[in-house]
C-alpha cells in the first residue's frame, strides 16, 4: 500500500517560502507589467479585448460581453472568425516555412509540418471530409493517438466550422460508443492501430464494435500507422486516399459567430455519465491564446512542448488551439517517458532545444523517483519556462523540478483548470509575480475567484473552502453561457461557478488546491467519476456490492481503490480479473484500480449508507476516527488485515 509522502498541510501553510522571477526573465517576458492586475480589475471585462485582439476577425465583435449580471453571457458579441485561419493561414505570409507540428513517434520515426505544409493538409482533409457529406451541424468523432493527423483533423473540421469531438485513443470501444451516441456523431476518424512501448496496439477493432454499438449509420476514415493490409469495408475510407484524392484543394474557411461551437469534449461528471463540454469559436480561442501567451510566455520562434495527450482539454488548449493561434512550433510526442530509457523525455529536450515545457505533477514525481541522473545527461539548457497542471503540484515536486530540469533557473508556474474553464483561470504570471513553490498562484488578471464556506460567504485567510469563480470568463462553455448547466444561481442572485474543488487562499490572494469535492477522482490528473467505477464493478457477476475512494498515490496523486464484496462461491482471483476486464472494457486501461479489496460486508451506517470516507482512511493508512455511527465497525478491522497484507 502507497501512502503521500507529503503532509496535506504542507500545502496550507501561510508562511511558504517565495520564490522571485530571475530578471532575465522578466526581461524577455511576453507580460511583464506588474499594473496588468489592476488594469484588468479596473477596465473588467473590457480587458478581455486585448485577449480577442490576438486574433485575426472576419467581423469586429460590437461588445465584449452580454449579461455581465447573469446568464445567457456572450462574449465578444457580433465577431466572426474561424479557427483554422487563426491557427495556420494569417501566419502563412511571415512563417510558412517555420515548423508548426514537430511531430516523434515511435522510436526512429519523425516528421515535421511547416505552417505552409499543415495549411496544405488541414485543406486537404477538410475537402475530403466536405465531400464525405460532413456539414455545418455534423460531429465529427476524432478517435487517434497523438500522431500529426489528429490535429489536422481538428483543423480540418475547425476550418469547416463543424465541431469535433476527439475522444481519448486509450478509451475502450464502449466509452467511445457513449461519447458518439450522446453527440449523434456520424462521423469517425480513427487508425488501425499505433506503438506504444515498441508493439503494436490494435484501435480499429475498437472502432468496430463502437460502430456497431450506436444507433446511428456512422462514416469511418482510417488512417494506416501499422501498414497492416487492413480490410476496409462498407463505408470506411482510407486517409491517405482521401489526401491523395483532394491533394491541392483549398477550403474557404467558414466563419463563425464568436459562440458558435468549436469542439466537445466529454469529462467525469458526477452523475456517472461522462459529461459533454462545449467550447466556443471566439471565446475560447482568445482565451487559450491569451493564456499561451501571458502564462506560458509562448513566442513565434519558440519550441513549445506540452507532454499531455490531445485526447484531453489540455492537448486541445495548450498543444493545438493556444499555442498555434501564435505561430509558434508545438511538439508531439506519441510515446512514454520512461521509454527506451528514462531520459526519454529531456533527450527530446535537447534534440529540439524546447524552449517552454508543460507536464503533470504525476510526471514531475515519476522523474523525481527515477532520479536526477537522467536528466543530468542533457543539454536542457535550452528552457527558459516550466510549467504544471492537473492536480495540486507539492513544494518538493516543485523544487525538484525547477532544479533538476529547469537548471534552478527556470520559473515554474503551477496552473490551475479544467476541462469546463477551457483555459487556464489561476496561476503566477511568470514575468510579473514571485512563485511560491506548492501554491498556485492568483486568479489571472481578468478572473474573478474566492474561496468561501458552505454558507457561501468568503473564508479568512489560508482557511478551507470551495473556490468559486465570480464573473464569467472568455473560455467558459455554451452550458455555462447560456445558464443551462451547473451555472450555479445561488439564493442571493449572483452568478458564480463552482468548480468543486477545495482551496485556501493566502494574504497575497494565492490560491493552494486540496483536491475535489465531488465524487470525482484525480488519478494523475486525469478525473474519473465515482459513480461510474462503481456501477462498473458492481455489475460484475459475483459482485455483491462494491465502493470505489481515491487514496494517496505516491506518483499518480491519487489511486482507485475498490473494495468489493463477493457474493458466496466466487473466488477473489477470478473476480479480480473480471472486476478489472469490466473496467478495461467500460473505460479503458487507465483507470484500472490500483487495489482491489475483498471484503466480507462494506462498512454502512444504520441507515445502510457505505461510508467512504473509512474506507478512504483504511486505504491511506490513516486512523478511523469516529466510527460509532457504524453498524458493523468490527468490519474495519477485517478490511485494514486484508489490505495490510497486500
Ligand atoms: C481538475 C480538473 C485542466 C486540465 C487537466 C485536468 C484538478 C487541475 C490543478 C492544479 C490542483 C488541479 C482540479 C480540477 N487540477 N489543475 N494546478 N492544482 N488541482 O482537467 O480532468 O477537467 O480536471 O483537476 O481538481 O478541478 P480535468
């Protein structure tokens, strides 16, 4: 059993450490003036024009933003712009033959895009799929691992105006039939299969039983990454065939009102269903731009790499729309860190000479266990900024980092979001604020947040609470635009967000993170839904009842622990397997549970409520506490034996 090697309260401190900006920094940065937080406060929300100003309109919006009071909002009201323009033709006259994709894939195998080259295949694709019969209301279901062709095929549909919804390679064939049946998606770009650690994975068969699975007719494209003579049946169609077919054409780019839809994307909502998110053309795009720019310090002529999958919001943020919206090189990367070698990852560093890395605290602990000496065998001389996101970044992780790969140089800056904010709401602006290592930092200039209690009054300094956003931001989605879903109306009428997750914020209006308040489970940064692992595990034959918590991880953060009770004649070994195959197969290997516990009964109050939260601290090693209320507390202590002998 894993315990955290940090305190939880290590990160509520009021006296931590800080760290300043190097001056060298500050020199160069994108944003450097300390005034920018009270201009914002002062001009809000028409500051967020100089977010819409880093982008190419086909019409000038008349306003910033409509309902300032409450919902329906609109941003950048009357503006019209497409996507794909501002991400590849409006840099075509200064740098079309500056690399936008730098692209690693398995061992030996490479390419690189030109901003002209992507411009040429993001066209052809997008003709391909116009004659394909995808139109202006279509989703298109996107389902690759991280290869160039997925984000040519978000451009592509961007360029059309027609949304996409990439669903994550690693997701089983079911999560991907919910996430195209719930969006009525008749469209699917998908592969045969692709590397991971040097073998082949298979995908397509995947796709298959999806296809089969939906109620509607669905178009597959598949891309060949495995030159397998592959069977292409009734209405699939090879990519490279559409490419070769279309090789040349150009497609006007559609434009769009600034709320008009670019992309869904589905997250762990609480209910048990995966939850759709929408994004907006205009709103969300300034803001990741704005975000790329003044947080990530990105510049045209940088090498920007953030090591997360596009198959999430932070792939679609901050690999594709934020940082191509400013002409710089992304890199992607379709492997693992610790493969061939552990020095994976910085190798690439160095062969690139990457100016701006972003990863996850997950990863951050990984090399930290691995140890310096990987890293120590390259040049990483070449960064000038480290960032992190996903789930609260501890001040060890944080130190480590900046020293072991930012050569104790480099600022790090602790980003805070999620997949419903699009962009990045909370974090030290790296050229204006000192950092202070295991704190995030402030609500960005612009962003209106504070933590209060369940009263919903405001907390006293680096006391616990909620955090709750206060005024809409340019990258909230349509449900929250238009009030539809959790935009929270409290009793007193003022409109605010509320993000579920638990903070405190210290007298410098630093925000630390101390994880969910929902059933939602962060395992290295990515959220999985309580409700949905359970119901999973309990509709295993065999399975008479089932919890799932979360418990301290030393690497991933958090882990999944089920506890189960088996019904009488089946044996744990087969039931393991079941409970995991069930898992793999409803949600995908990623969330297979780091323990499986047999018990007899599950601890429940008089009321036959499951009580969590000991099963929480039985998983972290932690003491019970009260456990009166039980009606069964002798049941404890046969689970703590059973997962002390794990
Ligand atoms: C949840 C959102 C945004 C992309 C990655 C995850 C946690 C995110 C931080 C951070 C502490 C963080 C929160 C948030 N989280 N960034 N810097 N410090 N916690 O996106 O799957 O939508 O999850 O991740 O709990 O609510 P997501």
């Amino acid at each position: 059993m894993t315990s955290g090697d940090e305190p939880a309260d290590d990160r509520s401190h009021s006296d931590h450490a800080t760290v300043e900006p190097p001056e060298w920094f500050v020199e160069q940065a994108n944003v450097s003036d300390p005034a920018v937080y009270d201009r914002f406060e002062r001009e809000w929300p028409d500051c967020w024009r100089e977010a819409a100003s880093l982008l190419d309109w086909d019409e000038p919006f008349e306003g910033v933003l409509c309902g300032a009071e409450g919902p329906p909002f609109e941003w950048f009201p009357g503006g019209r712009l497409n996507a794909s323009y501002n991400c590849i033709d409006r840099h075509l006259p200064e740098r079309k033959n500056q690399l936008a994709l730098v692209w690693e894939g398995h061992l030996g195998e490479s390419r690189t895009y030109t901003y002209l080259e992507l411009y040429r295949e993001v066209n052809a694709f997008a003709a391909a799929l116009r004659e394909l019969g995808v139109g202006e209301d279509d989703v298109v279901t996107i389902y690759l691992p991280m290869v160039p062709e997925l984000p040519v095929a978000m451009l592509a549909c961007a360029r059309l105006g027609v949304a996409h919804n990439v669903v994550f390679a690693g997701f089983s064939a079911d999560a991907l039939a919910t996430r195209m049946e719930r969006a009525d998606s008749e469209y699917l770009v998908t592969c045969d299969g692709y590397y991971r650690r040097g073998s082949a994975v298979a995908q397509k068969n995947k796709a298959d039983n999806a296809r089969i699975a939906v109620e509607q007719d669905v178009s597959v494209v598949v891309l060949d990454r495995l030159g397998h003579d592959i069977h292409l049946g009734d209405d699939y169609v090879d990519y490279h065939d559409l490419l070769a077919a279309h090789e040349g054409a150009e497609v006007e780019p559609i434009s769009r009102a600034a709320g008009d839809p670019l992309f869904r994307i589905y997250t762990s909502g609480t209910t048990g269903r995966p939850k759709a998110v929408t994004h907006t053309t205009g709103g969300y795009l300034a803001h990741v731009a704005w975000t790329s720019q003044a947080v990530l310090d990105i510049k045209p002529e940088d090498t920007y790499w953030c090591s997360a999958d596009i198959g999430w919001i932070t792939g679609h943020s901050y690999i594709v729309y934020g940082p191509l919206a400013l002409g710089t090189t992304t890199v992607l990367y379709n492997g693992t860190p610790d493969h061939p070698e552990k020095d994976r990852l910085w190798e690439l560093v160095e062969q690139y000479a990457v100016d701006v890395f972003y990863t996850a605290p997950t990863a951050v602990r990984a090399f930290m266990k691995w140890g310096k000496e990987h890293p120590a065998k390259h040049d990483l001389s070449s960064l000038r900024l480290l960032g992190t996101v996903g789930e609260p970044m501890d001040a060890r992780a944080w130190e480590w980092y900046r020293e072991h790969i930012g050569g104790g140089e480099c600022p790090v800056v602790d980003t805070w979001w999620q997949t419903e904010t699009g962009a990045i709401l909370v974090s030290t602006l790296p050229g204006v604020d000192e950092m202070k290592p295991g704190v995030a930092g402030k609500p960005l200039p612009g962003v209106e947040a504070t933590v209060v209690d369940r009263s919903g009054a405001d907390v006293k300094p680096n006391e616990a609470g909620e955090l709750v956003v206060t005024q809409p931001w340019p990258g909230m989605p349509r449900s929250l635009l238009d009030g539809t879903d959790w935009g929270v109306p409290p009793s007193d009428g003022e409109w605010r967000y509320r993000p579920e997750d638990s903070a405190s914020m210290d007298g410098d209006g630093y925000v630390t993170f101390l994880g969910r308040i929902d059933d939602a489970i962060n395992v290295a940064g990515r959220r999985f839904s309580t409700m949905e692992l359970e119901s999973t595990v309990a509709g295993v034959d065999g399975v008479a009842e089932a919890a799932v918590v979360g418990a301290n991880h030393e690497t991933t953060g958090t882990a999944i622990y089920a506890f189960v009770s088996p019904e009488d004649g089946y044996g744990k070994n087969g039931l393991r397997a079941d409970i995991e195959g069930a898992i793999v197969e409803a949600i995908g290997g990623i969330a297979r549970p780091e323990e499986i516990v047999f018990t007899p009964d599950l601890p429940k109050t008089r009321s036959g409520k499951v009580m969590r939260r000991l099963l929480t601290a039985v998983a972290n090693d932690e003491d019970l506490g009260d456990t009166s209320a039980l009606r069964n507390p002798e049941i404890l202590g046969e689970i703590q034996s059973s997962t002390a002998g794990e």
